[in-house]
C-alpha cells in the first residue's frame, strides 16, 4: 500500500472519492501497476505519457485503494463462480478428470459512449452490406457481373452453396447472429479483423462475465453509469420470432452438437435465458418436409431452428453424410420454408479472409456508402503485385490461410525463424490464392490482473450483431484478452481469457 | 416436454437417490460397527454389499469395502459414480434445472469426485457420508422449492421412487428372505442389533419407535417399511408416488398410450396397499419382494416404450 493512499476497504468507502484522482498515477509507479508497461501499442487505460484517461478514472481510485490481498479475493470469488456455474472444459489425465474455467479476467475493459456509438453505426452498415451481398451471391449475381469481387473467389469457395441458390430467406436476412472481431490500432481507432458469420459464439462469456465483475466492483460498476447487456437474450429471441412474421406462437429450439461440444454452456444458457428448447439433431425428425421434435407427449412442430450447429453437419442427406449431428431431410423442409435456420447455410462464403479485403468496396457498392469502420490493410496473394510484396516482406507481414480460422494456418513474420519463413514462402507461391497477408498489428492493451498486480496485456473486442427484422446491438461484447505477456494470441483455445467490456454512458 | 429431457431428469434422480442410500448405508455401518463383535459387524458388512451390488462380498473389511462402494471409480454403483452420473445427466439439461439446483448438484459433485479412502479414512470417516447425506437433503429442498412442479419435476419424482422402491424391496429382502441364494458364506439370520441397524439404514428407527414404540420385533418392521402409507421410505409410500407421478407426465399423449404404464402401475399399487403381512412368511415375502422389484422394471419398461424411446412412427 502506498504512503498516504487511503486504505479503505469496506465496499462503501470508494463513492467517497473525489472523481477525478487530483494528480495522475503513472504506471510503474503505485503499488498494483509495478509492473505496468507501456508499449508502442495503444493502452485502453493509460496515455502515451502514462496518465489515466478519464473513462479509467473510477476504477483507478478503486485500485489504488484495495489491498493486493483484496484483489486476489475478488479475482478468486469470480474463478470460484465460474466454476460452480460449470463455466468449465475438462482436462483428462491417467484416467482422472478435472474441470477447468475458462479463464476470466476480473478487471472491466472500458470504452466511452462517444467511441462505441461511432463503432456501432459501422457494424450496422456491414452486416447490412454483408446481407444484402448474400442475398445477391444466391440470386442473381450482380456484384459478380460487375466485377466487383472476382467471380472465382466466391464460386470457388468451399463454402458457397450451390443448394442455397433461389431459397427464400426471410427479410433477406442471412446472417441474423455475426460476431465481429475489431481491434484498436496504435493511433487508437477501431478497425475490424474478421466477421464471423457462421456460429459465433462468446456471448454467454460476455454476459456472465459482466455477472461476476459487477458483484466484484459495485460501487465503481455503478459510479461509472455502464450501459447495460442483459437485454442479450430478449434481443436474440426477438430477433428469431422476427424471422416468422405472421404468427402468433412460433415455436422456437437452440440446436446443439451436444454436452462434448465447447460452446455447449453457451447453446443451454442461452435456451435457458430466452426460455425455448435445446435440441440436438436425435431429437429432431422430419416429415413431409416439416420439422417436429420428440416429445414425451408426441411430436411437437418447430418453426425456427437457431442452430449452432456448422453447415457441413446439418443434414446428412445434403451435406456430409457421416454426420450424426444433423437431422436428416432438414434442408428440403428448409427449403420448402417449413422451418427457418438462423443463421442461413451458406454463409461461410462471406467470413472469408479473402472476401473480407472487398467489403468495404462491398459496402460502397450496395449502400453508396464510405465504411464507417476501416478494414486492416490486407494483401491479397491471388493479386501478382501484391504476391510480390509479400515475399520481399515475409518477416514483417503476417500471412493467413484463407479458410482456416481460430488462429491456425498462419505465419506470424516478426516473430517467426528464417525456416519457417522459407517454409511458408514455398507454401505461398504453390498456392497464392489460398493465402491472404496483413501488416502486424499491435492489438491495444488494457489492465489485466496479473501475478499478483495489473499490468498490460493486449485485447481485441467481438460485439454481437443481430440481424432479423430490424438490426440489435447491445453494447459492447466480449473482450478477449492474451494472458501471456507481449502475445498477440486471443484465442481462448491457445491460452486466451475474456473480460468484462463497460460501454459508458458519457 | 422432450423425450430427451425426460430421460436425463428420470435418470439423474435415479442416481441421486441411489447416491443417497448408499451413503447411508456406509454411514450407518460406519457408525454401528462400533458396538458390535467383530463377527456381527463382518455379517453385516455382507449384507450391505449385497444389498448395494447384488453380489458376494469378497472381503468383509470395512476399509477395503467402504474403499470399493464409495470411492472406486471404475465401480458404476460407487457413491462417487453415481453422483457422477448424476452430474453428468444433470448438465445434458441444464437449461431445464434450476440454476439452484444445478450449482448445489455441481458443488456436491466438485467438492467429492476427488476424494478418496485414504483423505476420509484418518478423522471420523463416517462424517464424509453423513455431510454428503446433509448435502443430498438440501439438494432435495432446492429441488422441491424452485423447480417448477410441472412435468420435469414429475419425471424426477418417478425417478427417485422407483428407484427407492427397488432399494428398500431389496434391503428388506436381505434381512428376511433367503438371504443370499447360492453365497459361499451366507450370513446367519439377523440379531437384534441387525434390525436396529435395518431401520437405520432406511431412516426408519424413530418413525418407527413413534409408531410401534421402542419393541422392536421383525414382523412390525417388515410391516413397517413395507406398508406404512406415511413414512417416505416405506415401499408402499414410494408406489403412491409412483403412481402420483405417472398420472402428471405425458398428459398429451392418447390413452392408448398410457394404458400400459397405468395398468402396471395400478397393479403394483394394490398389492401393497392391500397386502397384509401375517400372509407373508418364510419363502413368501421373499416372492413378494423379488416381485416388487420386478413389477418396477416393467413400469420402467413401460414409461420408456410409451413416452421415451418409442418408435416415431407409430405417432405420425
């Protein structure tokens, strides 16, 4: 504890600061941020010249006065919660299985108003030009004959689906449910990094996450006027009635893979939130290209299926037919516009890393709009200059194989040897279309609890987009967050955590 | 309400109930062995056995049996598999349960599938069972009051009662049927001290003291837990709740389709509620009870042909 730092402790005791700290603290300096680093990369809390921005204020006062004994209870009272609620993967070893949190971190992320509303605005527009390019792709073609995108690029992609070609989709809506990774770069504004159209998932994370930091942080939680999320699930539900629009009572089901699926706490808490079933494809029979589920008291019709559940996998008399996931004869009653799936099949064709570099020319194209929200400069190999560029620039790119995800198939330049490095170049000009290059970009960074202390760890920042009659943010959404030090690696399966992310009510 | 759903809820009260008996068993044994001769308490022990794994004990040590029917993980009836099974049934329909429910069954699960003999074997082992005893019983409240008594909560009543059903039918039948047709070393017929520990074992001494006072004589403890309409343990008591139970699940499904349940269940009821126990000795209250415990599985049989696992077929 710092000389002349109040050491008050009891929970109320922190409203009775002054709001504005009377002079900033830097990192390094005070106790709980030791260990803080500044780096090139821009720092959510701290400015370049180490004081607190003002957004960051109420938590700094907290931090400075609560023991380090008092952090680790909280962060500990969080774990502990995670792991009741069964927030958990299993570990197997000789024989004996344990459970595991996913890691939480218990210090909030924090955005002002002013910056979310703009990031707001700009993710409306791209899942707007993002549908209605679908809608396109499986109609008639038009930013195809115009030579927008290059017409290989998407009939090409193994995941464009020929079956989706003249299938209705309500409100032409194809992507109802999309989960875009932004990052913050170095001179502090958003930009994104992918879409992810298919079934992304993280938003249980979000929502129990902001479950345990506002038990851990009352009175700052308060105090700092944070937008609220908990309408997450109203939202969503609203959103897939809205894909049945003259009918009363639609029946409504959450299609898992199952209890050994990783996201399956995601696929139960939402159907517990929104109050509709959750099937899995043995529950599920179709008849006369209608869909019924078992019940003990017979079939039961259901008219929307928000299916977390891959395209490959959810009808294996289309699709691959090894799959015991799916439910056989689903797409010919979706088809038939018997059943509505959220999100529609064939959307993968879009997330691409490829596809990804036009949008904001797909943007301009159906909404004559500029994008409010930049893409990150990327490389596309398929392109001979650009190939070029990219060899002569191997150990300061990072190059990405097109239709991987999850942070596999790539090449981080910097940080890579000169093996590997001749390695991937070979790779790459074997195959250029399949490889996409963009430069490094530092990932913003935001107080983390750490060892015992804060310190600065880099994040990126997925909100959910919900897309149906009309468009649903809420604000915000889930912060994932690199725990190894100077990583730039979020992915929660290769040693990611998530965070709490505060919108402010400025 | 999901076929599915049904079967993980009937399942999972299932293992809890047996998880609760067998933790009593152990507890009480643990607990009685004490004022016993090492003879008597080895009987007994096989008798437990017995009556928890339907087999021969191989050995009448307290260590190595309580070691082999609590904490061996490979054994599916241990009292740390079946709260696993419990558990594992539990979080296949987690959005069905309670968050109540589910977080106090996840703690009793994570507080005790990583315990062993040795860790509970130095200090009072019979404190791990009661405490797990104390643990299944709020579990039991959770459930009752913030479980909506619909048909999820049906299905777990019909359940656990069958299941207890089937535990108390077997039990009795080890202390007063032919014990153990076919065991190398049969123990020989109860003591005194046995029925004490009988009714121990099936949370009956004082309800019954209440009933018939401190005279403990086998024909009013056969009585007893076989047909008393009022304590929970009884064999008769958990029929009606069977019976209760199969009127409130299904209600959406033609007669048609319940008739086979109903009829079973009906069958069951009447001869326990009917059933007198002067007319049972010797050979025929061991055909009663292997009876009841055979007119269980086909209840079983029953639910599952109509409500579960029925051919989608024949409902279209």
């Amino acid at each position: 504890m710092q000389k002349g730092v109040p050491s008050g402790l009891e929970l109320g005791v922190e409203d009775h600061h002054p709001s504005t700290p009377a002079k900033p603290v830097r990192p390094g300096e005070a106790a709980p941020y030791a260990h803080y680093e500044l780096s090139a990369a821009y720092d959510e809390m701290f400015t370049p010249k180490g004081h607190v921005r003002a957004h960051y204020g109420q938590l700094d006062l907290r931090l400075l006065t609560l023991e380090p004994d008092e952090l680790l209870r909280r962060q500990q009272a969080c774990e502990q919660s995670f792991l009741h609620q069964g927030i958990t993967f299993t570990v197997y070893s000789d024989n004996q299985s344990t459970e595991r949190i996913i890691p939480t971190d218990l210090l909030p992320r924090i955005v002002t108003g002013a910056e979310w509303d703009r990031v707001e605005r700009g993710l409306k527009q791209r899942i707007q030009a993002l549908n209605l390019f679908l809608r396109d792709i499986y109609a008639e073609g038009r930013v195809l004959k115009d030579g927008v995108i290059p017409r290989k690029l998407i009939l090409g992609s193994k995941h464009y689906r020929r079956e989706m070609r003249g299938v209705a989709v309500p409100h032409g809506s194809y992507v109802n449910v999309c989960g875009s990774d932004l990052i913050r770069c170095e001179d502090g504004h958003f930009a994104v990094l992918e879409d992810n159209l298919r079934v992304p998932s993280g938003v249980s994370y979000m929502l129990a996450n902001r479950d345990v930091v506002r038990r851990a942080f009352p009175n700052v939680f308060r105090a700092s006027r944070v937008r609220p999320i908990e309408q997450y699930p109203n939202e969503l539900l609203a959103t897939l009635k809205s894909l049945v629009p003259f009918q009363e009572d639609v029946s409504i089901a959450v299609l898992t893979p199952g209890v050994f699926n990783s996201a399956f706490f995601e696929h139960a808490f939402l159907a517990r939130q929104m109050g509709v079933e959750l099937v899995e494809g043995r529950d599920l029979l179709v008849n006369d290209n209608v869909v019924y589920a078992r019940t003990t008291s017979g079939l039961k019709r259901i008219d929307v299926i928000y299916r977390r559940v891959d395209d490959d996998f959810i009808d294996p008399l289309v699709f691959r037919e090894d799959s015991t996931l799916g439910v056989a004869g689903l797409f010919n009653a979706y088809r038939a516009g018997n059943v509505v799936l959220a999100n529609a099949l064939g959307t993968g064709v879009a997330d691409d890393k490829a596809v990804y570099a036009y949008v904001p020319r797909l943007i301009r194209y159906y909404l004559s709009e500029e994008p409010i929200l930049d893409n990150i400069e990327t490389f596309l190999c398929r392109e001979e200059k650009s190939l070029s560029h990219v060899l002569a620039n191997l150990d300061k790119l990072v190059v990405k194989a097109v239709g991987e995800s999850g942070g596999y198939g790539m090449l981080v330049g910097p940080h890579a040897s000169q093996g590997e490095r001749e390695e991937f170049a070979r790779k790459l000009k074997a195959d250029p279309e399949n490889y996409i290059a963009q430069p490094t970009i530092q990932l913003s960074t935001a107080p983390t609890y750490v060892n015992g202390g804060v310190e600065a760890r880099h994040v990126d920042l997925r909100p959910f987009i919900l897309h149906g009659e009309e468009t649903r943010i809420v604000p915000g959404g889930l912060t994932r967050v690199a725990l190894k030090k100077g990583s730039l690696v979020v992915n929660s399966s290769q040693g990611g955590g998530s965070k709490d992310t505060w919108v402010l009510n400025d | 309400m999901l076929a599915r759903v049904a079967d993980s809820l009937y399942w999972m009260a299932r293992y809890i109930e047996r998880a609760e008996h067998t933790a009593r068993l152990i507890a009480v044994k643990l607990e009685s062995m004490i004022e016993q001769s090492p003879e008597d308490a080895e009987n007994s022990w096989i008798r437990v056995v017995a009556a928890l794994t339907g087999e021969e004990a191989s050995t009448t040590d307290a260590h190595a049996i309580t070691q082999a029917i609590a904490f061996d993980r490979t054994n599916p009836s241990s009292l740390v598999s079946s709260l696993r099974f419990a558990r594992d049934n539990a979080r296949q329909i987690r959005e069905q349960l309670s968050t109540e429910m589910w977080e106090h069954l996840n703690r009793l699960y994570l507080s005790t599938h990583g315990e062993t003999i040795r860790s509970v074997w130095v200090h009072q082992p019979a404190q791990f069972f009661r405490q797990t005893l104390e643990d299944l019983f709020t579990l039991d409240g959770v459930t009752y009051s913030t479980l909506r008594h619909g048909e999820g909560w049906r299905f777990l009543e019909l359940g656990r009662y069958i299941e207890r059903a089937q535990l108390v039918s077997r039990l009795l039948d080890i202390h007063f049927g032919i014990v153990a047709p076919g065991y190398k070393n049969p123990p020989p017929p109860p003591k005194y001290f046995d029925w004490l520990v009988l009714l121990k074992f099936c949370a009956a001494f004082e309800p019954y003291c209440k009933e018939y006072t401190a005279d403990l004589r086998p024909e009013k403890i056969a009585q007893f837990l076989l047909f008393d309409a009022e304590f929970p343990h009884s064999v008769r008591f958990s029929v009606d709740r069977v019976v209760e139970s199969l009127a409130h699940v299904a209600t959406g499904a033609p007669p048609n389709r319940r008739a086979a349940c109903e009829r079973l269940a009906g069958r069951l009821k009447a001869s326990v509620d009917f059933g007198l126990i002067d007319e049972l000795s010797g050979d025929s209250i061991d055909n009663f009870l292997v009876n009841i415990t055979r007119q269980c599985e086909q209840i079983h049989d029953a639910v599952y042909k109509a409500y579960i696992a029925y051919d989608a077929e024949t409902v279209l």
